[in-house]
C-alpha cells in the first residue's frame, strides 16, 4: 500500500528506484530503514520476551530445583506433577471461580456506569472523574485499604461498624474461608479499581452510536429505554463489549497483586499466578516445575483466547473500522 | 423493531454521527433525571469511600483509627502524619518513593522510544519481510506477560540484574502491545505530511523526528500517561526483581507493611496516601489525554 502511492506522487524523478533495489545510499532505502527503526525493539522482543519463553519451555523438561541450567531431563514428569498437585489444580478452579464472578460484574457495573453518565446533563465530568479516579490506584494500595480498613475484620473496620449498627456480629472477612466471605473482598476491590476504566471504553463507544438510529427507532414507535437499548444500544456495543471481556478475561487470569496482598500467608484463594510464585520463587525454587506450570497457564490462555475470538466473532469488530 | 434496525444503519452516514449523548436526555421528565442522579450518586457515594478512609486514617492517630466509636474526620489533623513513613527505620520509603520515580520515568521514556520507532517502521517503511516481523509481535501479545515471569527472573538472575534498575526497567520496555498501538496509530497517520517532508530531501529518519513526532504530541502524551501509571503500580516484577529492601519499589514498602508484625496504621496510610499522589497529580492535569488515550487504544486491544 504504502509504496504504491509513495511511488505514484514521485514518479517523475526517481523512476528507476522503483525497480526494487535501493536508490543511491543507504538514506532512501527501506530494508536499512526498516532495521534501524524496528531494530532495537526487535533485539529487546529476542532477549527479553523469545528467550525466556524458550528457556522456559527448555527447563520444563528438567528438573531445575535451586538451578537454571539443569542437567536431568526428566520428560514431562515437570507437568505431570503439575496436573496431579492439588494445589495448581486447585489454583485453575480459583481462577475459574474469580473469572465467573469478575468478569460478569464489571461488564454490567462499567456499562451501566457509562450509560448513567453519558445521559447526565451536568456534572458529567466530575462523575466520570470520580468513577475513573480509582484506575490511578495500585492493587496493592487499594488491598491495604481493604484489607487494612474497609474489611478490617476487627471492630474498628469499616464493614464490621456499618454492620455493627444493625446488630450483627464481627466477620473474619480475610482470616476465615469458611464462609469465603475473602471472595466479596477480593471482588469489590477489584471492582473498584477496574470498572471505570471499561467504563470509558463503553462512554467512547456509546458517543459512536449515530443519534439517528435513536431518532428513527422513535419514528417507528420504540419505547425510549429498555427497548432502545435492548435492540439499539447493545447490539451497537458488541464489539466493545466483546473486547471488553476478552480483556477482563485476560486480566483476571493474571490477578496476582491483590491475592498475594489480601490472602497473604493463607493456603485457600490462590489463583495460578501466585501459586507459580510460590512454586518458583518460593522456599522450593523448582522451576522446572514453575516452567511447566507457565506453558500450560499459556497454553490455556491461547486456547481460550482463540475459542472466545471465535463463538464472540471478533471478525465483526473489525469491519466497524 | 430487529428488522427496522439495519435499514436505519445505512442512512446514518448521511448525517453526522456525532451529537448522540446529550440531546437523548432531552425528552425525559424530570422524575426520571432525578432518579439518574440519585443512581449516580449512590454510586459515586461507594466510589469515594475507600478514598475517604485512606484520608481520614492518614491524618488520625491509631488511637482514633482503632477507637470504639467511628470518627468521622479528625478533629485535631495529624498534619505530622506525612514525615513519618519517610523516619521509619523498619522500611526505607523515601528510598522506595526515589525508586519507583526513577523506574517509571526511565520505563516511560524507553518504552516510548523503542516502541514508536518500531511501530512507526512496521507501518511506513516497506520492507519485504515486514509482514513475517510484524507476526512475530503479534505472537508475544498471546503470551501473557505475567506468566513470562518466572523465566523472565531466570534471565534476568542470570544476567546478574537482581536488585538493578536496570533488571527492573530493560525487561519492560519491549512491549509487543504498546509496538502495535504505535503501529495502528501511524497507519492513519497522514501521509501527505511525511511527503512534504521527503521532497524536502529529508530520509525516514529525518522525516519521523521533525515531521511525525511533532504532529502525534497527544498521541504521544496518551501512551504516555498509560505507560507511567502501570510502570509506577506494577507489583510482580518488582517484587521478584527487588530481593533486598534498597532496591524495593514502592507497591512492594507497601506490600512489606502488610506482614510486618506491628501494625502503625496512620503510618502505613500516609504512606499509601503519597504513594497515590503522584499518579493523581498525572491524573487532574492529564485526564484529557488519558481518557483519549484508552478510547483510542483499549478497543482494539
């Protein structure tokens, strides 16, 4: 494309260099061009992004406790051990758990806020503020203030005080999991920080919507809200909607921050990344064990990536370009 | 009313698409404008809580943090509050603060650099393998970064970067995602621009720095901003690469004062306080182009 239409306008001079070759230097010519610019990232993308992968790959099949360059090959054991650990297992259902709820959540909280502040006549600015505001925090800010004050599972919480006024007795909200009260902890906290983020999203795509098909709809007779949005509005979001799950799909698989802050030290509620930390990191350092763990963390996620791309049809979203 | 719907579609680029959001809200009653803002409200009413603890406990004492009975807002502000995380000799956060400005602004500026450049070229400069280069970065958006972090430290360790600024910026700077915004971005660039500045006998070299660099400011400032808030909040890496408190960013001081074994709850409130500063300080003067920025960027991803 770019070449044609480069070529076209500066034909009547440099008719020969379109033969392919480079013109006269090394200033005009696209291969060199192409390495300088793409160069540095390219040699990073190698080092730091190709190469741990396939390291990654390789010391799955060793096993590599306390070491990096193994000499034992043992196969597949690294993900047999996996598979059988109750633990990772168990860490797959938590992130299933996670995911059945986050995700759910912040696509109805962060479009239902859009769609709240897109119809505001005043203060609109300052309550998108407000609702985006929390995207500045990090998670590990926002667990301590959960963890710290709001669900505070001694009197002085917050939770445990409003609730105290009612009459009900203190919640073990983290300390306990049985109820697994951790799990509205969690949740709540990572509402807070996302949810105005996707909102901007749906306010973006919501101002995408011609405002004739709103007038039109109107013509034929359709009931301003339920039935405009039913049939206008959410049809007209699909392709945000789509991305906007698949990127909070994406984001709860890789929950880590918050976990390892709210749940520190107990053995219930880890999902996969923070039972690789441990399994890696931690008093064992078995990476060949944390290796095989990552493939099939990436493995899975590619899977679901292509699977959901699929029944959610991104190829939709791309005409709308 | 589904079959009305696609014929209403062809007609809409006649008129202009824009002027949708608030003519809609002309025809409703005031009842219904009532409601929306007592909905809104409520809403923004949980929104602001936690911000309203993190002040408030930031500026008491413990005693009045752990008391019997709820205090609204100190009476008597603790303005003292702010120096102490910075006096406290169980965690170096002043040493933290200096850090996490260091990393993020160092992360900001690479990213930038390496990234536009290589989206620039991937979108502008033809080259017959391109299109097989430009797969090969579209492969690392399908490996979640996060679950690269355990061989990630193995390289890093490897290369004896634990507890270096460099370990904890050069690993980050090489992203797949923020290459291709870049890249989108400048397919839509105008190319009239870039051959106005050829034909003043300026290379692609030339031609990006005075010519396409200039011209994508607000780009620019937007991934920018994105750029700076994840590098300043991110939690993992830093936790794996920061084995000895001197080279602690400050999520993971934070974090420490989670498991530390006393708890001083004004302390570790201001110090969460002022670790946020900064990011809303970018936030208020930034919003603009950060509010741009996502609408631009987050949908295609």
């Amino acid at each position: 494309m770019s070449t044609t239409t480069k070529l076209d306008l500066a034909s009547p001079a440099p008719a020969k260099p379109s033969q392919g070759r480079p013109r006269r230097g090394l200033r005009g010519s696209g291969t060199f061009n192409f390495w300088l610019f793409t160069g540095p990232f390219l040699i990073g993308l190698l080092i730091f992004v190709y190469v741990p992968i396939g390291w990654s790959i390789w010391l799955s099949f060793f096993e590599a406790r306390f070491t990096v360059t193994p000499s034992t090959f043992v196969g597949f054991d690294n993900y047999r051990f996996m598979l059988e650990n109750d633990n990772f297992t168990g860490a797959l259902g938590t992130f299933t758990v996670f995911a059945a709820i986050i995700v759910p959540t912040t696509w109805a909280l962060s479009l239902g806020l859009a769609l709240m502040v897109n119809r505001l006549r005043f203060m609109r600015a300052f309550f998108r503020s407000v609702f985006f505001l929390p995207t500045a925090c990090s998670y590990v800010a926002a667990s301590l203030i959960w963890k710290m004050s709001v669900f505070n599972g001694v009197r002085f919480g917050l939770a445990n005080t409003v609730l105290g006024w009612f009459g009900v007795e203190n919640i073990a909200w983290l300390a306990n999991p049985d109820p697994p009260w951790y799990w509205l902890v969690i949740v709540t906290a990572r509402l807070w920080l996302q949810s105005g983020f996707y909102m901007i999203l749906f306010l973006a795509a919501l101002q995408n919507i011609p405002g004739e098909l709103y007038e039109a709809a109107a013509i034929d007779g359709a009931k301003r809200g339920w039935q405009t949005f039913w049939y206008i509005t959410l049809p007209q979001l699909r392709a945000t909607s789509t991305a906007v799950i698949l990127l909070l799909l994406i984001a709860a698989y890789q929950a880590f921050d918050e976990f390892f802050n709210l749940l520190s030290k107990t053995t219930w509620g880890r999902p996969p990344l923070v039972e690789l930390y441990y399994t890696a990191l931690g008093d064992n350092q078995d990476y060949g064990a944390g290796s095989a763990g990552a493939v099939i963390l990436t493995l899975l996620i590619v899977v679901v990536t292509l699977f959901q791309g699929k029944i959610m049809g991104f190829g939709r979203g791309e005409e709308s370009k | 009313m589904t079959t009305t719907a696609p014929e209403v579609t062809k007609t809409a680029p006649a008129g202009g698409p824009r002027g949708t959001g608030r003519g809609r809200g002309r025809g409703r009653g005031v009842m219904s404008s009532t409601g929306l803002y007592l909905a809104i409200g409520v809403a923004a009413f949980f929104f602001l809580i936690p911000f309203y603890v993190l002040i408030r406990n930031a500026l008491s004492t413990d005693a009045q943090i752990t008391g019997e009975e709820w205090t609204l807002f100190p009476t008597d502000i603790q303005w003292g509050n702010i120096t102490e995380p910075f006096d406290d000799p169980t965690v170096d956060f002043g040493q933290s603060m200096v850090n996490s400005l260091i990393v993020g602004v160092l992360h900001t500026v690479g990213t930038l650099l390496v990234c536009s450049l290589a989206g620039y070229g991937l979108a502008r400069i033809p080259y017959r393998h391109a299109n097989k280069v430009f797969y090969a970065v579209l492969f690392t958006l399908m490996v979640p970064t996060a679950v690269t972090f355990v061989p990630g430290f193995v390289l890093v360790s490897s290369l004896g970067w634990i507890d270096s600024y460099r370990g904890l910026i050069i690993p980050g700077l090489f992203s797949g995602f923020t290459c291709f915004l870049f890249r989108q971005y400048f397919l839509g660039f105008p190319k009239e621009l870039e051959e106005a500045a050829r034909v003043d006998g300026l290379g692609y070299w030339g031609a990006y720095w005075r010519v396409v660099v200039p011209n994508s400011l607000n780009f620019f400032a937007a991934i920018a901003t994105i750029t700076f808030i994840n590098g300043w909040n991110s939690f993992l890496w830093p936790l794996v690469i920061g084995q000895d408190p001197s080279a602690w960013t400050v999520q993971v001081a934070l974090s420490s004062y989670m498991t530390n074994q006393t708890v001083n709850y004004h302390l570790i409130f201001m110090a969460t306080a002022i670790s946020i500063l900064p990011l809303l300080l970018v936030f208020l003067f930034l919003q603009r182009w950060l509010v741009q920025g996502i609408a631009q960027t987050g949908i295609k991803g």
